[in-house]
C-alpha cells in the first residue's frame, strides 16, 4: 500500500496554486497499476489522501455501474489511462480499518524522515498491522532548474519546455521514477517472506518498524511541472509513463463536470471543466514501441478552451 502526507482532498483536486514541492493536479487521485499483489498498490503520491477520506480501497475496488466511463488508448489499442467513479456504496467496496489508515500514515511518515530524494523502500510496521502488510514508499526528486530536468530525463521519450504563450515560465517539477516492484510484482510468497524478515527485524531492533531499500524503475515515472506567470502557478504538467494502465478514481460528484473528447491533429484528447479551472489530456505513442506517454496539462480559469488546446498542440508539433 502506498501512502502520502495528510493534506485536503478536495484542495488537492482543485487548487491550482499548489505548493511548490507538492503539485498534484485535479484528477491524479489514484493510480493502479494493472498487474499488482496488495502490496503492490502503485498510486499516486496522494494515495494518503485517500485514507484521510475514508476512501482508500484495499485489494477488492468498487466502481459506479453505470455508463460513466472514458478512456485513452494507445494506437496498438491499449488503454492507456481510464476514468470511473467511485461507488462506495457497492458491496464490493472495501471502506479500510483503522489499523490500516493508522500504519499508512506511520509508513509514510517513516519514508519521509529516513528517505532521501530518488529512494525507494518497503516498510514494514509492527503497530496497527495485525496483517503482517508490507508498504512500499518512494520520494520524489525536486527541480528548480530545467537543465538539470532535461539531464535526468535524457533518453526519455518526453518533451520540457521552458515556458508557454502568455509568460508562463518553467518554476519547478518533481520527477518520481516508480520502484523497479511496478513492473516485476512481488508473489504472495516473496511477498510473506519480506513481511516475516522484516517483522523479526522491526521487533529485535526495537524501533517498531524495519526497512528494505529496493531499487528503482529505468523506464517508468512521473513529471509534474509548475509554470509560473508573476509568481503565480498558472499551468501545470503531468507527464507519466507506466508499465500498466493507470486508473483515476473520482469521487461521485466529480461525474457531473462538463467532458468533450476532441481530435487535435489526429489526437484523440479529452477536456474537462471543474470548478476552478479546466486541463486536457491525450497519450503519445512512443516511435518504434508499443508503451505510451500519458500527458495532462491543469490551468486555472484564466484560459479559455481554444487555449488550453494550443497549448496541447505545442507538444505535438
């Protein structure tokens, strides 16, 4: 299970000037990997969130049945990102213990004091795990300087502009490269094995709790940009590439915020209206591969539609 700091939810769907070492876009709730065990649980870094809400879901996942869906596929035919609703009213939905938002909250806290930027490990925590669950947790690298950006992510197929139309300049990203466990997931009995190691240490060292460095993925990962306009957020850019689909989650209310599916030079892309603003997001398909890039650009109310649309087409061009 992956966790994160206590913050808002709904602040962190909606708001658009976001700290500057923590920038989440609206509809980045979840992110699931395809192939998982329960430890394997691959979210986005605001799973925590989640837990706070009482909506963090365990092995079982329940969604609206009903028609609301929506999709990017890549050309191969794919699906590369997918969009539901959350019914927490399904039987089949899981609401989480006590124990296991207590122990998320512990882990995560864990891995923010003893990880340092770029690591990865699996925690293991003796309070509130009467499960003997693992938690794997990860720290993003911070970035004030789009060379050193474009360093890091040389090789990589994706685009990082220094700023857009308006005077929106590049003022910082994150960039998580998911641990190596996304794309080779434990079995329940790798799985077992760790959570005893690392139990027996956690009880003889008298900590409470035991880690395991693991490493991390070459090939898959996570941008999030702020592009700032007088000191002000006014754009953001998320840009991932995963091994699985990525499914986001959204609350029940989320349903109603006005969608379009559009074709931008022959890109199929969706655009979405909320309350504070509006983004839109399409899957590049990598030449000579069948993986894809994921992109989401965020603005605020301050753009129009047209605009947010020219702004996509500066990364097809």
């Amino acid at each position: 299970m992956i966790s994160d700091k206590d913050q808002d939810l709904k602040q962190l769907f909606r708001e658009v000037q976001l700290p500057e070492v923590d920038l989440t876009p609206k509809v980045m709730s979840k992110l699931r990997a395809e192939k998982k065990t329960k430890a394997q649980l691959i979210g986005k870094r605001k799973v925590g969130l989640l837990v706070m809400a009482g909506m963090l879901l365990a092995a079982s996942t329940a969604f609206a049945a009903s028609n609301y869906y929506y999709a990017l596929k890549s050309k191969h035919g794919d699906i590369v990102w997918e969009e539901k609703i959350l019914d927490k009213s399904s039987p089949e939905y899981k609401k989480p213990s006590m124990d296991e938002q207590l122990r998320s909250l512990n882990s995560t806290g864990l891995s923010n004091d003893l990880l340092k930027d770029g690591e990865a490990a699996i925690f293991y925590v003796l309070e509130n795990n009467p499960d003997h669950e693992i938690d794997i947790e990860w720290k993003r690298v911070p970035f004030h300087d789009l060379t050193e950006l474009r360093s890091r992510m040389a090789g990589q197929p994706v685009k990082l502009f220094d700023r857009f139309e308006g005077d929106y300049k590049f003022a910082h990203a994150t960039v998580s490269f998911y641990p190596a466990l996304y794309e080779n997931p434990l079995t329940d009995k790798e799985e077992a094995e760790i959570a005893d190691k690392l139990r027996k240490q956690a009880e003889e060292s008298g900590k409470g709790y035991a880690m395991m460095p693991i490493e991390l993925s070459k090939n898959y990962w996570i941008i999030m940009s702020s592009y700032q306009r007088n000191g002000k957020t006014g754009i953001l850019v998320t840009i991932s590439k995963t091994p699985g689909k990525q499914t986001v989650m959204l609350p029940e209310e989320d349903k109603d915020n006005p969608r379009e599916t559009l074709e931008v030079k022959g890109i199929k892309m969706l655009y979405t209206e909320f309350a504070t603003g509006r983004n839109i997001q399409w899957v590049y398909d990598i030449p000579g591969s069948k993986e894809a890039v994921h992109y989401m650009i965020e603005t605020g109310l301050q753009m129009n539609k047209d605009q947010l649309i020219e702004l996509a087409e500066s990364y097809l061009d």
